[in-house]
C-alpha cells in the first residue's frame, strides 16, 4: 500500500470472486429457490451467456426472475444467506479482505462495486464497513420487485459509476485510490486509479496490468520517452 495515509483515498473493489470466492447471484438463487427454479433459471442465464448475449443483458434476465417477489422478504433471505455462507470457511478471499482492512486503517472509504444487488451485498459491505455499494438496483412497486433494474452494474456502466464518484470527491486525487478486480469486464474501473490490483489469475487482465505498468515505466522528460530512472 503506497498511498500516503493523511491524504484521503477511495478503495474500489469488485465483491464476486474478488472479496467473496463465489458469484453471490447465482449462489443466492441457489439458496433461495426451489432446486428445479434454480435449475431452470440458471440454465436459462448460461445459454444467453453461451449464445454470446451481452453481459449487461444476461444481467438484466436475472434480475426477472424475482418478479412480483416482496422486497423485504428477499431482503430477509439474504441476510439468511450471508451468516449460513459466512459460517463456512473461505466465504472470504483472504487476501483482499486483509487488504481492505488494512485500508479502512489508513482510513480510506471503501467502495463495493458490483453486479449483484442489495439484498446479497448489504451485509458484506456492513461486514467490512464500506462507505459505498455501487450496484445494480433492482425496481420496486408497492413493495415487490418489477423484474427490472435501473443500470447493470457492468463494464461500461461500472465505469461511470465509479467516474461519478471519483468526481463527487474533489479531494481525492484518482492516483491515490486502489481498485480491486478479477475479470476483464473490471479493467475500465481499474484504469480509472493509480493502484489497481488483480485478483486471480485472469491472463487478459494480468496481460492489460502489466502493460500499463509497463507504459508508466516509459515517462517523457524533455519531450522524449524516457526508460524510469535512466538517463535523459
């Protein structure tokens, strides 16, 4: 951790697979359904994915299945969820918990960014005392779930929502902040801060890092490219 600890930072980090060893959407439907809805739904959401259907899309089916579904009972069902999933072990990717944890310290705020909703990321950000969960919302009317959402919390959109927040704090400078993630649909949030960290061992997103770092190896001085602490 390099950035300097009385100059306020921002910690993006991505919550499946990067902070949690599982995909929270699937593994609460799972939880929460009756195996043949699991079943059928899954399937469903896999064969978009197989056809080649925009992340986004795929993201938006999902969220159809909760349909006429109350709020706060799914609300309940995720807090269920999260103390049977906490109770095991390796709920948790060790390493990125300890690194969060070593951020709130140095008293960064930190920023949950994720596909999934609240109803599974409520509890992991009370767990690890984010001060943000950027995700995708789901609409309600009259206590229940329409089956849409308002904005996937994919690629693109994870982006901007992340931009908007590095702008909401004008005191924070993007190359003091952190971002954490493990697949490529991460990597225009990880581009967005000075210290992004790859978590996993994705080659695409272990490729684009470490070109980056090679890039910010080259500076200009003069007007010329110039190889990091040689010679101008």
């Amino acid at each position: 951790m390099t950035a300097r600890a009385h100059r306020p930072y921002l910690v993006f980090c991505d919550v499946d697979e990067t902070l949690i060893s599982t995909k929270s959407m699937f593994d609460f439907l799972a939880f929460h359904t009756p195996p043949g809805v699991y079943r059928r739904v899954a399937g469903e959401l896999r064969s978009m994915a197989d056809r080649g259907v925009p992340r986004t899309e795929v993201n938006r089916a999902y969220y159809r299945a909760y349909r006429g579904a109350p709020v706060a009972e799914i609300r309940e069902a995720g807090r269920r969820w999260y103390a049977d999933r906490v109770a095991r072990e390796g709920f948790y990717l060790p390493d990125t918990l300890v690194a969060l944890r070593e951020h709130r310290r140095a008293g960064a705020a930190l920023v949950l960014v994720s596909g999934s909703f609240d109803a599974c990321l409520d509890p992991i950000a009370e767990a690890v005392e984010a001060n943000h969960v950027l995700c995708t919302r789901p609409l309600t009317a009259g206590g229940r779930y329409t089956g849409d959402i308002e904005t996937p919390m994919i690629g693109e959109h994870k982006e901007a929502a992340v931009r908007r927040l590095l702008d909401e704090h004008s005191t924070v400078d993007p190359a003091d902040c952190y971002a954490y993630g493990d697949h490529p649909s991460d990597l225009p949030m990880l581009d967005l801060v000075g210290h992004p960290v790859a978590v996993g061992d994705h080659p695409e997103v272990l490729a684009h890092l470490a070109a980056r770092q090679r890039r910010r190896a080259v500076h200009t001085t003069a007007g010329r490219p110039t190889a990091r602490g040689a010679k101008a």
